[in-house]
C-alpha cells in the first residue's frame, strides 16, 4: 500500500525525500498558520522564528501537495520525518484523509500543531508575525527565506494564501 505525506510548508519544497508522485491536495479541518515557535530551525531559544503548522478549524480547508512515498522506502521516510518533524514534540503525526485534486481520497501521514506545546502561538496578528519573521535565523538559515520559498512554491502550484502574500510583501519591507 502507498503511503502518502502531507505537505503545506517546508515540505513543499525542500521534501528530504524522493517522491514517487506529487499531487495538489486539502485538507479539510485545518489552516495553515505561523502558529508555531521556531526555536531549532528557523530562531532560537533566545530569538524564536515562526514556522507553518496546521491548526484546526471546523471550517477551514488547508490546500498543500500530497506526495506518494515507494513502498519500499516507507520506513525509511517515516522514520526521516519523524527525526525532522517531531523535533521538539510541537507536532503531532496524525494519519488523516486528504482529497487529491483528481477526486481520490487517501490517508496521508501529517504534522499538525499540539495546541497545549509551549510552542504554540496560535492567534498572533499578521504585523506581529511579519516582525518575527523579518529578524529571526536558525540552524536552517533565516526565518525569511522560508516564508519566500513556501510562498514562492505555492504560487508556482497555483495554490493561493492570502496571508502568505501579505506576508512576504511585508517582510520585505521590514527586512529591507
């Protein structure tokens, strides 16, 4: 059986893994949202970035890309995603359907946001969010680069954020 992942930040363009196939998928139940404190990747303890999580809403739909994982390499995938995504245990991995553009409905493995983790910043403004953005760096670079490659690889799928937009054009301004 395949096994499909998720995707609606980081996993969108930087994977870490080979994709049999990539589809445009939602998820109903949940929005993507800088709901999540970054304090590994994308800040740190003392500067904390934002990064993408899914947080649920009764009303929300989340589009991302649905990648298919070989069956062979399944284990290895989980296991590869659970060491990056499960970090600091602001995640949780659920199992959920999702619809792929074509009408199919599949089980995809997802990380969304513990609302209980100390992590969990559900609720700031977009200004607030764009200040975090605009000055924080991590183990993975600058809290900037990746809102503009999450926004950017959006755009390129056709998936529109209206927030994501309003984001990036305000970062921009703040980081000069």
């Amino acid at each position: 059986m395949t096994m499909w992942v998720f995707g609606y930040g980081s996993l969108v363009w930087n994977p870490g893994f080979e994709a049999q196939d990539r589809v445009i998928a939602s998820l109903p139940g949940y929005h993507r949202s800088f709901c999540m404190r970054s304090i590994h990747h994308r800040g740190t303890d003392e500067n904390p970035g934002l990064v993408l999580a899914l947080d649920e809403a009764p009303d929300a739909v989340c589009h991302g890309v649905a990648l298919s994982v070989a069956p062979d390499k399944a284990d290895e995938v989980l296991e590869y995603l659970r060491e990056r995504e499960l970090i600091s245990s602001a995640y949780l991995e659920k199992v959920l359907e999702i619809e792929l553009a074509d009408g199919r409905r599949v089980e995809a493995v997802t990380y969304v946001i513990d609302a209980d983790h100390v992590q969990y910043c559900g609720g700031l403004d977009l200004e607030e969010q764009a200040g975090i953005i605009a000055r924080a760096v991590g183990g993975r670079g600058p809290n900037t680069e990746y809102l503009y490659n999450t926004a950017d690889h959006l755009d390129q799928l056709g998936i529109m954020d209206r927030d994501l937009d309003w984001l990036v054009r305000r970062v921009r301004h703040l980081a000069g």
